[in-house]
C-alpha cells in the first residue's frame, strides 16, 4: 500500500492553509527578528498583500492563479522569517531595515502574476515566464512613498530576482555579503515553502495549468510533469538550496530547534518524504494518469481534475 505521509511533530505548526493562521504563525517569528516598529510593519504588509490577493487593491483583479495563489506567498513569508530567526539562533546578525525589506520582497515575489483591471484576457498564469520583473514593479509602487531610499528598492529588487531558478545570486550585482544573503534567504524559502507542502504533489497538478496557458516548453501534460518532477529535484533545486544559495537552508534545523525543542529541519524532511512518495508512484503507476489520480487525494485537487477531463 503507498502512503503519503507528510505528518511532523504534533505540537509543530509546519504549513499554512489559511491567512489567519499564516499570520499568526509567522508575526510571532518576525516579532523575534524585528524591532516594534518593524513588526508594525510587518502587520500592515500581511494586510495590504492579502487585499492585493483578493482583488482589493484599485487596479488589480484578484489573483486567479491555483498553484502560486495567496497561500504560497504566506507561506514563503513564513519560511523567510525562519530562516532570518535560524541564522540569529547560529549567530548571524542582520540588520533590521534589511530583514524587513527581505520580507516585504517575499510577499511581493509573485504578485507579476496579477492581472490589472484592464486585463480580462485568460489568467495572470499568462505571465510565468518573466513575472519576477512584473513583480519588481509592483514591490516598487508599493514601497513609493514609504520612506525606502532609492537604492534600498532596488537591492529590494534583486532579492526577488534570487527566485528565479536560472539565476544565481553570484550574477546579481548585491552591494555588499550582508545583501547577498538575504537574497539567498528568499530564493531557498520559495522552494522549501513549496516542495515541502503536504498539498506539492498534488498541486502540481495545477502548476501544470499555469505552464500550459504560459505555453512553458518542457512539460507535455500533468502527467510529463509528475514524471520530470523527481529530477527537477534531484539536478536542480537540491543543488541550488546546497550550492547556488549558498546553504542557508540549513539554518532551518536551528529555528526548529530553539523555537519547538524539536532538533530537525522539518522542511527538508516534508521534501524527503515527498519525493519517496512521488518515487514509489511513479514506480506503481508508470505511465497511468488515472493510477497518479487515485494516489493523490489530498486537497481534493485529483476530483476537480477528473471532473474537469470528463466535461471535455
């Protein structure tokens, strides 16, 4: 029998699936790395972010994309304030304007995904390839007028440049290490934050979706994707989280084990078991798309993707 167990500790809050609960997990981590007024900040950031999601930003539609919606941001959020607190935990020292204006790029990392009022034509998914520069403009709106020097929004800038999975933080011209890292702190949290989420497999599913209206070349159907997923892992993320950003994901071990008691990096472990699971799949159901459907049933992603296929 295949399981797909992505259960951690019982007292620990790993992933989000909700903005209340988002919130409330991550303003407690901030609150440990920023001063007050920061995390007052930080306050008005989640706020002005989820309203930017839910449409209500003049301007803007609501996001409308299924994989890279309000959750992952949240939990990218949620993520880049950990490792902030894991590097603390090991000694490292930032300063305040520096982790806030990391975190503020987190939250905007995928807001070029988002369609303007004007734009009624299909989804923001229109837009994967090359949204980060989308999303530059719209952090760079946003932080006018809020007392960000010219120079701090554009070191901003480059943070969200650190997501993209061509680019190595080594190629970004950073003003100084201190920079470098924290960019290298927000590319790591985007994919930890979604390769270790209970819902990935199935979710993917829906990233297929987005690649297809963006006409992404690589990924034939949901189930090529499903396919190609264990070595998008093996020869690319696992190497860009140990070499290109520089291993900051391994300050992860530390937040969990000076804020829980817990001494794991349980992010690397929800990876692990993912990937064995999607393994074991892929040996049981070989080329079966139907086979995949029955054995990813979190999230009720699979129903929505049978009944979508049988109104065709």
């Amino acid at each position: 029998m295949l399981m797909n167990g992505n259960g951690t500790h019982s007292n620990i809050v790993v992933f989000v699936d909700d903005a209340d609960r988002a919130f409330e997990e991550t303003a407690a981590v901030v609150a440990s790395v920023l001063d007050d007024a920061g995390a007052a900040m930080f306050q008005r950031l989640f706020a002005d972010v989820h309203a930017i999601f839910e449409g209500r930003y003049p301007g803007y539609r609501p996001s409308n994309t299924s994989y890279h919606d309000f959750a992952h941001t949240a939990s990218v959020v949620l993520a880049t304030a950990r490792l902030f607190h894991g590097c603390k935990v090991d000694g490292m020292s930032f300063s305040p304007e520096r982790i806030l204006l990391t975190l503020i790029a987190a939250f905007f990392h995928d807001t070029g995904l988002i369609q303007t009022t004007n734009d009624r034509h299909g989804s923001g998914a229109k837009y994967t390839v090359g949204h980060e520069e989308r999303s530059i403009g719209f952090f760079r709106n946003y932080l006018a007028g809020k007392n960000f020097l010219t120079q701090e929004i554009e070191n901003g800038a480059n943070f969200i440049r650190c997501t993209i999975l061509d680019r190595l933080p080594q190629s970004i011209p950073f003003p100084d290490e201190e920079s470098r890292i924290c960019g290298c702190i927000l590319g790591a949290a985007d994919l930890l934050a979604q390769m270790a989420d209970r819902l990935y497999l199935e979710k993917l599913l829906l990233l297929f979706k987005e690649f297809e209206e963006a006409r992404l070349p690589g990924f034939d159907s949901e189930l090529d994707l499903l396919l190609k997923t264990k070595d998008f892992y093996r020869l690319i993320a696992e190497k860009r989280l140990k070499e290109d950003l520089g291993g900051v994901k391994a300050h992860m071990r530390s937040h969990f084990r000076h804020w829980f008691n817990f001494d794991a990096d349980l992010y690397s472990a929800a990876i692990s078991r993912n990937i064995q699971y999607l393994e074991a799949v892929v040996e049981h159901c070989r080329d079966s798309f139907d086979c995949y459907l029955a054995h990813l049933r979190r999230g009720g992603i699979a129903e929505q993707i049978k009944a979508e296929r049988a109104g065709k």
